[in-house]
C-alpha cells in the first residue's frame, strides 16, 4: 500500500540526544510519509513488527511510529497498548531478538510474519480482524524503510 525509505543526516550525530543516532528522527520521517501516502495514522494500524535490534530500540520506536506521543512510551507499555487487546500487537513474531537477529535476513522475516497476520494463518499468534500491518526495519546510522501492508 505504502512504503517509504528515509536515510541519516547529520542530524544523526549532533548533541546532546542519542536517539537520532538510533533511528528515530529516520523511522519518524519515514512512518508519517508512510501514513500520508496511504492516507491514514498510526492509530489505524493493527499489528506491526518494528526493528528491535535491542530492547531499549522497540519501546523507543512506539514514539517515532506515532504508537504514542513522545515521553508515552512507558505508558504505551504499562497499559498494554503494545500487545494483544491494546492498540496496536507489536512483534507477535517475538521480534529481531528472539530470532538472534540474522542479519541480512531480518526483512524478510518480518515480511513473513505480517503476511500470515494479513491471510489469518498466524496460528497461535494471530492478531484478530487484522486490516493493516506495519513494517519497519533499519539500519543503524544509515537507513530505515517503513512499510504499509494492507488486505483488500
């Protein structure tokens, strides 16, 4: 339906925040094209599997999808918006870190997963009535793509 790719500048790098340097501004700049492309918002989204390359990087990435607004992420998290009957299922596939992370092939897996969620055979692990299914995967320091799966 959608898809966009965004890469780091030297934004990436200037102080005194971090997070630019993990992504955000990058995943942040690719979802809303995303979202405008498609004509919808994060809040339409049923089931997504972000890029968890580390714990810390999925909660962080609740904010920059626009799961929740900025400084909500540990809300996000402690009201369960961020798993099954919440807002939206984050990484029903268990994400990169329960796979090891297999480079190279961490896309591919994520592709996998939603296109199960969007057919209904996702087993145990199906999110109901699934409509909309986000990708998003990245590259530190050098490129994000978001993607926007949907079902006719």
């Amino acid at each position: 339906m959608a898809q966009a790719l965004t890469t780091d500048s030297p934004a990436s790098f200037d102080p005194p925040s971090m997070l630019n340097y993990v992504g955000t501004h990058m995943t942040r700049a690719a979802a809303n094209k995303v979202y405008e492309q498609a004509g919808i918002g994060p809040e339409d989204i049923d089931v997504c599997e972000l890029h968890d390359c580390f714990a810390h990087n999925e909660v962080i990435s609740y904010e920059a999808l626009g799961f929740c607004p900025e400084g909500g992420a540990e809300k996000f998290v402690r009201d369960g918006d961020n798993t099954y009957g919440g807002k939206v299922v984050v990484n029903p596939s268990g994400g990169l870190l329960s796979k090891g992370h297999p480079l190279g092939a961490t896309g591919l897996a994520q592709c996998y997963e939603l296109t199960h969620q969007l057919r209904g055979t996702a087993e145990q692990r199906q999110v109901p009535d699934v409509k909309l299914a986000l990708q998003h995967n990245l590259g530190l320091g050098g490129a994000c793509v978001v993607t926007l799966y949907g079902k006719n």
